[in-house]
C-alpha cells in the first residue's frame, strides 16, 4: 500500500471516529442540561411566558392604552373580578380600543393564548 493511500485510509477512519464521537457526545451533553430534578431548565419556564415576552409585554409591561402592568394587583382587580374565562374570551375576542383581537399573536393557537392570560394572573397572584 502507498503511502498516499495510507493517508487516504488514516483520514477517512479519522473522520469516522469523529463522526462517532460527536454522535455519542450530543446526547450525552443534551443531558448535562437536566438538573437534579431531571427536568431541563427550559421545561421550568411557563408555557405563557414566551408569548407574553413576544407579544403581550410591548402593552402590558408599560400600560400602554389602560392595559394592566403584568403583576400589578390593583390594575387587574377588576378584570379578576369577571374570571379567568371572560379574560380569555376578552384576549381572543378584543376589546376595543386598546385590546386587539389576540393581543396581536394572530397565529397563536387559543391554547397558547389562554397560557400567556394563566401567566400573566399567576403574576398578579405572585406579587406581594
């Protein structure tokens, strides 16, 4: 065998150990995330929490058009009062004029709608 051809051989075993390597390493490092629970720390964070950061925060955080500020009690207290459903009905529906019809995440599902309104009440109820 030529040495060129040994070269050819050596890398190509090269590459597949490698190849390997990374095949075997990214599962391993993917559970490097889990903390001691097990659970991923992206498995903690509240299902409504991306929409809300996404599309609700622009409004909410600032109280934009009379919007409640996310965690402020007296600011929700009366929309506390009608109930969950009537929040997420008011989310999907809109209430004009500062509420647009799916606080703008058109292509949100109504599940994730009704997280980002579970998200922003367990704010309220979370703030002392």
């Amino acid at each position: 065998m030529s040495s060129e051809s040994q070269k050819k051989t050596w890398l190509r075993c090269w590459r597949h150990c490698w190849c390997l390597t990374i095949l075997f390493l990214v599962p391993v490092l993917a559970s490097c995330a889990n903390d001691e629970s097990g659970d991923t720390v992206a498995e903690k964070e509240h299902p409504g929490k991306r929409i809300y950061t996404r599309y609700c925060f622009s409004c909410h955080q600032g109280g934009v058009a009379g919007s409640p500020v996310l965690g402020d009690k007296e600011a929700w207290a009366p929309r506390l009062a009608k109930g969950r459903k009537a929040l997420v009905k008011s989310t999907l529906d809109g209430i004009p004029p500062g509420m647009p019809i799916m606080g703008l995440c058109l292509r949100c599902t109504e599940d994730e709608i009704r997280d980002a309104v579970d998200y922003m009440l367990e704010a309220v109820a979370e703030e002392k």
